[in-house]
C-alpha cells in the first residue's frame, strides 16, 4: 500500500462509509423523536377528550338542575361536543394501531347517538317536561358517555400497547 492513490481511495471510502453511518444514526433517531412527540400528543389528547366527556356528562346533567340557565348549558354541551369532534378526528390522525381506530370509531358513534339522545332530552326540557329529560340525561346520556369514555381510554391502551410492542422489536 504505498500508493498514493489506493490510499486516497481507502480514506475517501472510510469517510464515505462514516458519513453514511452517521446519517443512518441520526435518520433512525430523528424517527424515533418524532414517533416519542407524536405518542405524547396522542396521550395528550386521549386525556384532554376523557376530561371532555366527564364535563359533557355534567353540562348535560345541569339541564335539569334547578335555578341554572338551559341556554348557558345547551351552548356549553354544543361547545362541549364540537372539541370532541375535533379531539376524535385528531386522536385518528394520530393512531398507529388499528385497535385505537376502532375503539376511536365506537366513540365517535356514540357521541353522534349522545347528540340524538341530547337533541330529544332538549325538547323535554324547553317544554317543561323535566322528568322525561331528567330520565334521558341521567339514564342514556349517563351510559352513552361511559360507553365514550371507555372507548377514548381503550384507543388510549391500544395505543400504549403498540408503541411498547414497537419498541420491544426496535
């Protein structure tokens, strides 16, 4: 090896094959940033939709507490219900695993029959029939916002599962 130019083309191809090492690293670490930030974010919402749903359940069940304002509720639910269209969509947006869609699917569905519910129990209240709307607020709406609830935290473990099957095969 007392070439010059076998030398330069050993070292040109070490730096090459370094370079392409480092770049590979930073590749896969870069990768696993963004799947650790977009973890986060999903658990993130998971809770923030959790909370939501609990205070749906409230709002709702004030429609027919007495001395409170129906329209001050009716708009809370309605604002209420809008975040969580909008947490269900993104929580989609971010699920990896298939079961999370699904159970994210359930809880989307039972927000829209919550809607149907709320929309007939709003009726019963504005025509002074609190005892039908007190039966539909605290008998339906009560389990189809559990039924949501589980479902947000279902996606929320399907999620947490497939991220630690992930990074027990990485």
């Amino acid at each position: 090896m007392t070439r010059l130019p076998v030398r330069l083309f050993l070292f040109a191809v070490c730096l090459a094959a370094i370079g392409s090492a480092s770049y590979f690293t930073w590749s896969f670490e870069q990768h696993l940033r963004h799947d650790a930030e977009r973890a986060r974010r999903f658990d993130t919402i998971a809770r923030a939709a959790g909370i939501a749903v609990a205070d749906l359940r409230a709002a709702q069940e004030s429609y027919v507490a007495v001395g409170q304002g129906e329209d001050f509720w009716f708009a809370r639910v309605l604002a209420i219900r809008k975040d969580l269209d909008e947490k269900f969509t993104e929580l989609k947006s971010l699920a990896t695993a298939p079961e999370a869609t699904i159970a994210l699917d359930d809880a989307a569905g039972a927000l829209q029959d919550f809607v149907q519910m709320d929309l007939r129990a709003r009726d019963h209240v504005r025509s002074g029939q609190l005892a039908l709307a007190s039966d539909m607020v605290f008998g339906d709406g009560f389990d189809l916002t559990k039924k949501n609830g589980e479902a947000v935290e279902r996606a929320a473990n399907a999620e947490m599962v497939a991220r630690d099957a992930a990074t027990s095969t990485t």
